[in-house]
C-alpha cells in the first residue's frame, strides 16, 4: 500500500510514522510539550504511544472527561487553565491523543490560546481517523448546537496507527464506518458495497477502507479548506445528522455520532428520492442495513417539531434556509440544496415507520 502524500500537514501512516513524529519534535525545539487525552485514552491509550515513540521527551498529560456532554467551553477553559498554570508559550506544542472529541477540542484550544499554538492529531477511533482528525475543522459545542463554536486551523502532523483501533469498543468502531459510507455514497461506491459485505472486519480491508477515506477527505479538503463549495459535500447525512444527535444531547439516551449520521443518511436519501428520484430500493437498503447494525434510533413523532428547531441552527445554514447536500445518485452529490419542511417530515416520519 502506499503513504498517503502529504497535503497542507503531513499525513503519516505506516510502520516509520513514529520516527518521522519523532524527528519533527526534535527539530522543532518546542519549550514544552502537552499531551491531551480523556479517561479512555489515558487508561487505552497513552501507553501504546510511549511505548512507540522513539525519543525521551518530557511532557505534561492534561486529562478531560470523555463523552460529547463535555465538548464544550466548560472543558476548553478547564485546559486552558492549565496551559496557563505549566507557563505554557507560543513555542508550546499539544499532541491530541484521542478520538473525535480530543482532536475538535484540543485543536480548538490550540488554535486560539495566545492566538495559537501548534498542535499534533493522533487518532485514536475509526471515526477521528477517517474523519475528525482530518482537514482542520476544529471545534466545541455550545448547548444543544454541535459543532456552533470554532476555527478552521490545521495539525502540524496526523499520525494514523490502527493498533489503537485494537482499544475501541466494538459500538465505537461501527460509528466510524458511518463515516466511511458516506465517502461511499459521495465519492467512491466500493467502500459502501465494502462496510455492507462486512469485509471490515478483516484486517486488510480495514487498512484499505481507513486509507481510502482519508485520500477521498483530504482531496477535498485539498481543493476547498474552508467549505466554500465542494468541502460541502462532507456533510452529506449531517444536517439531519447533527439535529439528532443534538436532540439526544440532553436526554438519558446515548447517541453516538456515526449512529445520528447514519441515521440522518437514510432520512437525506428519501429527501434525494422525493427530490431528485434517487433509486427508492437503495434507500430501502440502507434503511435495512442501518437499523440492524446500529439499531433504530429512538425518534417518535412529537420529536419532529424539535428536529426542525435544531435545523434552523444548522452551522451550514445561509439566509435562514436549511441547506442539504443530497444525491441524484451514488456519486452525484449536489450542494445547497433547499428542502420544503413538508419534505423534511415525510422524510423523517420514513425513518420512523
């Protein structure tokens, strides 16, 4: 398999990845060095990397409470206190070790402590690396709203190692694959027909999936950084997506990311069926394919009025309209496409039924 080439950072991937990581540090000189991780990569985690990591270095490790309930202010100013407290400068470096929320929260307070600070993404799940680790997009939530709240700023370095993936609960695992189906319906049909079959569960594949989707990600974000046009196409299953997941923010429900996006992509397709005939035995598919391997998510029909709420909060939203990306077909996606809300409900109330 090749190396993925580097973009605007260096993607490393493979068995030298620790001594190129090793090498940059060396030659940066940082005047202090932080690792960031929650409860589970600190316990799961935090020893593979030193075991692998080739230099004595001395570091502090900050430690934040895991679950998207705390990817907020209240968790960036808790870093924040102590990046201060250690006397930590501009030539200070923060290594991400972690999933989605490590690497959105930590690249966040990197980017705007002292108006920045360089920082390192070492993914830690299936979904931070095919997706949140990726293409700089950093950021907290604020209340019910995901993702309200950061800047565009890019990793130095992401280190992609899938022998902590061996750490990941099996539930955590499969929200990733929500991500690489979408890479499948946008941008590559292989990867979806892959997860379906179930060949990533076999090692090979996986490796092969995690490389593919970060080669589709990095392409785009390549050509579009800060999401003026074709970056856009990333959000395909996320307007609904995220509407659902911040719906189950405040409830005693556990909802994990990849399990509200696949979700939101079954509602997103029926929205592409009534909009542009996007094949109806596709949808019906998925629908099947989602629902046994996620389980249905819990929505009732006096959910809907809150679901439209939380859309009008959409982040991706312009001119007060909810925008989608929707498909005319398996690899045809089209942007800012405006739904009537009428649309928006049959298309939910699919889901439901």
């Amino acid at each position: 398999m090749n190396n993925i080439q580097p973009t605007a950072f260096n993607i490393l991937f493979g068995n030298e990845s620790y001594k190129k990581l090793s090498k940059y540090i060396e030659e940066q000189q940082f005047s202090k060095i932080f690792i960031l991780v929650d409860n589970n990569t600190l316990t799961h985690c935090l020893s593979v990397f030193k075991r692998k990591f080739n230099i004595v270095i001395t570091y502090e490790v900050l430690v934040i409470d895991a679950g998207e309930k705390h990817k907020n202010l209240k968790t960036c100013e808790q870093v924040w206190n102590e990046l201060v407290l250690y006397n930590a400068d501009r030539k200070s470096l923060i290594i991400n070790l972690g999933g989605g929320l490590v690497s959105d929260l930590g690249g966040f307070v990197a980017s705007t402590y002292k108006r920045g600070i360089k920082f390192i993404n070492i993914p830690t799940s299936l979904l931070s690396m095919v997706d949140a680790a990726i293409g700089g997009k950093t950021g907290v939530d604020f209340g019910k709203l995901k993702n309200i709240i950061g800047v565009f700023s890019n990793p130095e370095i992401v280190l992609i190692d899938e022998e902590y993936l061996l750490t990941l609960p099996k539930r955590e695992f499969k929200s990733g694959l929500a991500e690489v189906i979408k890479y499948g319906y946008i941008n590559d049909i292989r990867l979806l027909n892959e997860v379906i079959n179930g060949k990533e569960l076999e090692n090979k594949f996986l490796i092969d999936l995690i490389n593919a989707s970060i080669c589709i990600k990095k392409d785009i974000v390549q050509a579009d950084f800060e999401e003026k046009n074709l970056r856009k196409i990333l959000n395909f299953g996320h307007t609904i997506g995220h509407a659902i997941e911040s719906f189950y923010l405040n409830t005693s429900k556990e909802l994990l990311h990849g399990e509200a996006i696949a979700a939101g992509m079954v509602v997103e397709l029926y929205i592409s069926y009534l909009k542009f005939n996007f094949p109806l035995e596709d949808i019906h598919k998925l629908k099947q394919f989602v629902i046994n391997y996620y389980g249905k998510v819990p929505l009732k029909y006096e959910h809907l009025n809150d679901i439209l709420t939380l859309l009008h909060h959409d982040k991706k939203n312009e001119h007060s309209k909810v925008l989608f990306v929707l498909l005319k077909a398996p690899q045809l996606p089209i942007i800012d496409c405006d739904v009537e809300e009428d649309i928006i409900i049959k298309a939910l109330n699919y889901y439901i039924d």
